[in-house]
C-alpha cells in the first residue's frame, strides 16, 4: 500500500507539470504569435506608406509587379522569424537555463560529470551547423538564378519566339535546372546527415548518463 500510495503521490505531481507546461505553453507562444502579427501589420503599413512617396523614377527603375511578391515573402519570414523561431529559442534557452539550475541544487555530483559530455555535443553540432549553413546559402543563390532565368525568357517572350531562340533558351534554363537539383541533392545529404548525427549525439549522451548512474550506484555514491 506505501507503493501505490507513493505511486500515486509521484503520478499527481508529474500530471500537474504537464498540464502546467501545457497551460504556460501555449499562452507564451500565443503571445508571441500575437505580437508577430501586429508587428508585421505594423511594419506592412509603414512600407506601404513609404512606397507611396516614392518619385515616379523608383517605379521606373523598379519592377513594380515584383513588389506585392516581395512584400509577402519579406513580411511572411519576419512573421515566422519572430512567431516561432524566437520564440523557440527564448523557450529552449529557459528550459535548458532552469533544467541546469534545478539539476545543480538537487544532484550536483551527477550534473557536472553529464556536463563534462556538452563541449563535445556542441562541437559537433557546430562543425556540421556550418556545412548545413554553407550549402544552404549555395542553394539559395543557385535558385535565385534559376528563377531569374525563367523570369527573364517568359518577360521577353516575344522576342524569344520573334528570333527563334527556344532551344537556347531551353538548353540555358536545362543547364541551371541540373545544376540546382545537384546542388539540392548536396544539401539533402548533408542535412539528413546532421540530423542523424545531432540525434546520435543525443542519444549517446543518454548512454554516457546511464553508465554514469550506474557507476553511481554501484560505488553507492550520492549526490549530497
């Protein structure tokens, strides 16, 4: 009866995390999202009238047909940037910052021998970081440019079909095509590849913290 009983003491105050950790997530990340919007409902509107003052020669010098596109994809990434993506990192940081605190005061001796395992974990995932980072911007600009060609051939349509140039433009647009699904299948490799490694490295850290415990328990060593 004393282990059910402290079974069930243990049952009750993991439920009341959970629900806890589910009531102040969503009202932390509906608030971000909340702000998000009105900070991009804010700044659309202040782009807007800064467009309006423009001379006729920015129009003229601009494509004013790109604009509206431009806007969306702008506005758009500032929205995911600061709705989930700071967010995210101000939710990982506060729970990585209170579950080291937490750890330190009630199991000191165990904590610092798991964290000697974070340098390597973080110089793994920074080394691989920067290839992910290196091949993402590769493929970036080769889509770019890729998209740039076929604007450029369907903009000029007339004159391409005026001078009978599809086949060479077809062969430029072939070319850029293969070359971005080379450079895409480059960067599918290597994130799959840091994806697998960042999960390796985690779950080698619950190895390394298993055998910790168990040479904890087997010299009965405990944290005081």
């Amino acid at each position: 009866s004393d282990l059910i009983t402290s079974m069930s003491f243990i049952a009750s105050y993991v439920i009341l995390i959970a629900a806890s950790l589910f009531i102040f997530s969503y009202l932390f990340y509906a608030f971000w999202q909340h702000l998000a919007e009105n900070i991009v409902t804010d700044l659309r509107m202040r782009y807007l009238r800064s467009l309006m003052r423009q001379e006729v020669s920015y129009f003229e010098l601009n494509k004013v047909e790109e604009i509206p596109v431009q806007m969306t994809e702008i506005f758009e990434t500032v929205k995911a940037s600061i709705g989930e993506q700071i967010s995210n990192l101000i939710f990982a940081v506060s729970t990585l910052i209170s579950a080291c605190i937490y750890a330190l005061c009630f199991g000191p001796q165990f904590a610092l021998v798991c964290l000697a395992y974070l340098p390597l974990l973080l110089a793994v995932l920074g080394i691989f970081g920067t290839m992910v980072k290196k091949f993402t911007s590769q493929r970036l600009v080769v889509i770019k440019h890729l998209g740039g060609i076929a604007e450029e051939t369907l903009t000029a349509i007339k004159v391409v079909a005026g001078f009978g140039r599809e086949d060479r433009e077809l062969q430029k647009f072939t070319k850029w095509s293969r070359r971005t699904m080379t450079v895409a299948k480059k960067y599918t490799f290597i994130y799959s590849f840091v994806v697998g490694i960042m999960r390796f490295s985690i779950f080698m850290f619950y190895t390394y913290s298993f055998f910790v415990g168990s040479v904890f328990v087997e010299n009965k060593i405990t944290n005081t």
